[in-house]
C-alpha cells in the first residue's frame, strides 16, 4: 500500500508476501527498459544500525540476495509486484 492506496482489485491474504511499489513519475530513460527488471533481496532485521533508510544500508550484505524481482501489474498500469516465495517467509520479521 503506497499512501494509503491499492492497486486495483488488491485482497489481502494471509498466505502471501506479496511487495508492491508504485512508479510515481519518470524523468529520463525507463530503467525497466534499460537495467532489466528490479531485484529484491532481503536482510533478516534491519539494514545497517537504524531503521530508518540510510546511505551505508546499500553496503551491508543481505540474509538473502534475489529473493525475487517485480513484474509489471498488467491490470494496474505503474504497479509492479513481488511474489514473495514461501522459502524466504524465515527473513521477515
């Protein structure tokens, strides 16, 4: 849920781990286009020393790296989600 927003036809259920983010804007060339598809991995806890998002987070090695990559929602245009499979359910708090 991105600002209290779904994508269209979104029902939670308790037997997935699904991640979604939504593309707000494009300046530029797509990176979909350009670098391939977004790729997820996973930290068990927290990236770095703090909760919050900071720059040496993007340095500390991850409980689990291509823990999955996001495909385009083709009936929701700018979603993208992440089917979380059921192996990596150990790495979510």
């Amino acid at each position: 849920m991105v600002d209290g927003r779904e994508p269209p036809g979104w029902k939670p259920n308790p037997n997935k781990v699904i991640l979604r983010i939504l593309k707000s804007g494009l300046v530029g060339t797509n990176p979909f286009s350009t670098h391939g598809a977004l790729l997820a991995d996973i930290q068990k806890g927290i990236f770095g020393h703090s909760a919050s998002l900071q720059s040496g987070d993007f340095q500390v090695a991850a409980s689990k790296i291509g823990a999955g990559s996001f495909a385009a929602v083709s009936a929701a245009p700018g979603w993208y989600q992440l089917v979380l499979a059921p192996v990596n359910f150990t790495y979510i708090n």
